[in-house]
C-alpha cells in the first residue's frame, strides 16, 4: 500500500492513501480505474494523527509522486471548511 504523511502547519500528522489500495494488486487496480472520476483524479482517504476528522480527496493520479507535501496540506485544508 503506497501512502504520504504531510504535517500542516498545526502539527499534525496526516497519513493519505489511495482508496483501495489495500486490496489485492489485480482488485486495486480495477476498483481504482472504477473509482476514477471525469477529471481523471483518485478519492484519496487523509488520516490525522490527532483529534480532526479524517478527509476525502480526489487527486492526481500521481499524486504520491508528483505533489510537493504543501499542495496536499493545502488540499486538506480546503476540504475541512
């Protein structure tokens, strides 16, 4: 399972993953394709280490390679308010 852990500016620890990447190879990569969206970005689930609510993103698909830890603490915090 490929996963990010991005701190925001308050500290915390947040631990992002693919949703259903931790499925078998060949389920994964189907329920992934599935879980596309028109724009061609991935539901990605964000896990704080401390007491805020976990986050659903829909980004990149290279998202674990391609973003700077900044674009998705930001992407975070958009999507908390």
């Amino acid at each position: 399972m490929i996963q990010r852990e991005v701190t925001d500016k308050e500290n915390v620890k947040w631990t992002c993953v693919q949703a259903y990447s931790g499925l078998q190879e060949k389920l994964s990569d189907k329920a992934a394709a599935l879980s596309e969206n028109k724009e061609g970005k991935f539901t990605v689930v964000c896990t704080p280490s401390g007491g805020a609510q976990t986050v659903r993103l829909e980004l990149p698909e290279n998202w674990t390679q391609q973003m700077q830890d900044e674009e998705i603490v930001n992407a975070i915090a958009e999507n908390q308010r």
